[in-house]
C-alpha cells in the first residue's frame, strides 16, 4: 500500500515537474503579436527634454518689483536698480591713452545692454610697482574703506600689487554691499587687445551681484544666487557676443567641454555646487585642463548657450537675473526656465554627448 502511495506520488511529482518545464518553455517563447509602437531614440528623446527648457509664464520682473513689500536694506538702497552716478576709473601712470579707452569701452558696450549699475569704480594696473601700490590703496579706500590695512597688506592690495609684478592682465570684481553706502569694483591688469571683452567680462559681474542681495527670501545657509558655472559661463558668453565672437567662442567651447566630459566622466559642473567637492577639484588637475577652470568657463559658456537657445539673450540677462533679487537664485531659474537646476544637469549631460557638429547647429541662434 505504502509502495503504491509512493508510487503515484513521484508520477505526481514528475507530472508536475515536467508541466513546469514546458510552462516555462513557452513562456519565453515570443509573442506573436507585433509591435508597431516604435521607441523613441536616445537623441529625439533629448530633444523632446530639451524642450521643456522654455519661457514660462511665471510672473514678470516689472509684476515682482510692484509686489515686493518686505523690508531689504539693498533694495532700499537701489542696489538692484540702474544708477545716475557714472562709472569712474583709475589708472596707474605707465599706461597710455589707448589702454585706459579700451577698458572704458567695454565698460560702456556693457552698461549699453545691461543698464548702468554701481556706483563702480574701475582701477587699471600697468607694470610698475610703485604706481601699483598706490591704486591699490585707492582700491582699499574705496571697496575695503571698514578695514583699509589688511585689504593693503594681506589681501586685494597684494593681488593688485602682484598684478604689476608678473604683468598679467587678468581681472576681478569686488561687491562691497556690506559697506555704508554699498559700492561695487573691478579691477584689471594690462590691458591687451583683449581688454574690451575683459572689461565687459567683468561689468557682467557687477550686473549679476546687483541682484544678489543677501539671501532675505529663505533662510537657508546654502544660498545659491547663480550657480558659479552659470556666474562665469554668463560672464563670458555675453562679453563676447557683444564683441561679435559669439559663434567661434561657442564651437571652440563646445569642443573643450565635450572633450573633457570624455576624459572626466564623473566631474561636471554639477560638482561646482558643492563646497567639498569644489575644494577637492580646486587642487586637482583634470585630464585636458584645470577642472574648476574648464568647468566654469568653457563647459559653463555651453551650458548658457543652451539656456539662452532654448529663450532668449534678453530673456536670460534682464528676466532671469533681476529676479534674483526677489525669488532667490533656485525659485528665479525654476520659475524662468520651467526645470529645477538639478533637471538642467541632467538635460545638460546627455546634450554634452551628441557630437560638435550636432550641438552647434541644435545651438543656432546668435550665430551670425
Ligand atoms: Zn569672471
């Protein structure tokens, strides 16, 4: 009896296994039914994601200042507002006639498009050491008036000093806004004959920092204002539009940060937005360049390009920057661009895959 019980079991057990079997064996087969929704590929899926980068219908700057109705000293002060005062400049001595207009035409090339915002002063540094140090303590007396001896000894007067020293002509602002009354500053070593588009390299920062007015709409610490990427790439994709070198500056741009995007696939400007990563980058040499330089000039010249694509020049400098000041710098690039900063990389890093040519000509307006 036993034997028999045991019997049919394991016919039981077979039966079942090999049901299994040939359940399982069909299950893989293919379904007959054809397919004929076709996926979308790769690259007109990019496309359709680029195109939610777009003009929103979010409020305008005119209705944010017509609403703003809580007290900010910077504001009051109108510090976010074009100014009567005229930019002024200092030069020292050793420099001629031809270099100090230089800088005051790109000065005023920049003011033409974005407003006149200050008051500035501009400080010009030739060669000479002696000279420099006295417009160096010009500079302190202006930017640095709350602590005039360490900006001389230990800090901008020594930059400027060095200026002189090893005769580069490289720039920087200064945005003194904790001064009373708040002032702004850039200063530039020996001008070259690319002097004009420096000067409007660095009057874009004194427009950017006009809007930036100390964080009063959140009280978060990670206070973003623009994204260093976009700070610099903004900088310098409008100086040289407004020097007629918008096309070659972009394709020379584009092949850098594509490049480097392939020989550093892990770092991107995403990595600017974090102070540790930042430090770390700060010290490294990345394959095909400086990380940060090459992150925040060229590969973010290509990410404002893209930004400025997909609106407009104008739409970018005098929309989306002045809302800064009343959105903070995370709500003012969601409400202007319709994507958060976070959606923007991820659009950005699959746009940094197609090929040079594909992204010059997805990239065609300005282009003339
Ligand atoms: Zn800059």
């Amino acid at each position: 009896m036993l034997y028999k019980f045991l019997l049919i079991l394991i016919s039981f057990i077979i039966i079942l296994a090999c049901s299994n079997e040939v359940e399982s064996v069909t299950s893989v087969e293919p379904k007959v039914e054809p397919n004929f929704s076709e996926k979308p590929s790769p690259k007109a899926k990019l496309k359709e994601r680029i195109k939610e980068i777009k003009i929103t219908e979010s409020k305008s700057i005119y209705d944010l200042e017509n609403e703003y109705d809580t007290s900010n000293r910077l504001i009051e002060l109108g510090w976010n507002k074009p100014t009567e005062k005229s930019p002024e400049f200092a030069m020292t001595d050793d420099l001629s006639l031809a270099a100090l207009n230089s800088v005051v035409e790109g000065v005023s090339i920049g003011t033409e498009y974005l407003g006149n915002y200050g008051p500035l002063k501009v400080f010009i540094i030739g060669s000479d050491i002696d000279e420099a140090k006295i417009v160096a303590k010009e500079f302190c007396e202006w930017a640095r008036k709350d602590n005039i001896e360490y900006c001389i000894n230990k800090d901008q007067g020594i930059e400027i000093v060095e200026m002189a020293i090893y005769e580069g002509n490289n720039g920087f602002a200064q945005h003194s806004r904790h001064l009373e009354p708040p002032n702004q500053s850039f200063v530039m070593g020996n001008p070259d004959k690319s002097a004009v588009k420096i000067a409007i390299h660095e009057y874009v920062h004194i427009y950017q920092n006009a809007h930036i007015v100390d964080g009063w709409w959140n009280d978060k610490e990670d206070y973003v204002g623009l994204p260093r990427w976009l700070e610099e790439g903004s900088a310098e994709i409008l100086a040289r539009y407004l020097v007629g070198d918008y096309a070659d500056y972009l394709r020379e741009s584009l092949n850098i940060a594509k490049y480097f995007k392939r020989d550093n696939p892990n770092i991107s400007i995403r990595n600017l937005e974090n102070e540790e990563d930042l430090r770390i980058l700060e010290k490294k040499d990345c394959l095909g360049g400086h990380c940060v330089g090459t992150l925040q000039y060229e590969t973010g010249a290509v990410a404002t390009a893209l930004l400025i694509n997909q609106t407009s020049m104008d739409y970018f400098y005098k929309e989306y920057i002045p809302k800064i000041a009343y959105l903070g710098g995370e709500k003012a690039f969601e409400t202007s661009f319709n994507i958060t900063i976070n959606e923007f990389h991820q659009i950005f890093d699959s746009f940094l895959d197609l090929s040079v040519e594909e992204m010059m000509s997805f990239l065609d307006k300005y282009q003339e």
